[in-house]
C-alpha cells in the first residue's frame, strides 16, 4: 500500500472508506491536522477544512437503514 502525501488535493473515496476522516492513516503525515469528520457520503464531494483536499465519492452511496 502506498502512502499519500498531505499536498494531494483529490481523493476518489468508495464505500469501503467510510466513514471517512481527513487526514487518512495512508498519509505520511498523518498528524499533519486535527482529524475531522468529511461528509463526503452524503454530500459526494467534500472538501476537507483543514488542509483543502477534496474527497470524491466514487461508486453507489450507501443506503440507509
């Protein structure tokens, strides 16, 4: 697996990868910012506040309960 770097500004996320937090445990930096929550489920882009790396769901959304 490889490891992203905290520049990359865009991530194509599945449903495998929810919920999502920013920064992801693949980024070599990953203590680079306080982790927080990116809706990207819901919203299907979004856009991390911290550092601006936009999340892409990719795929079918999950279904509710």
């Amino acid at each position: 697996m490889s490891t992203e770097h905290i520049t990359q500004r865009y991530v194509e996320v599945t449903a495998e990868a929810l919920p999502l937090f920013c920064p992801t445990p693949s980024i070599s930096l990953w203590s680079a910012h306080p982790r927080v929550a990116i809706p990207v489920a819901k919203l299907g882009e979004a856009t991390c506040p911290y550092c601006g790396t936009v999340y892409r769901f990719k795929g079918e959304r999950p279904h509710g309960h």
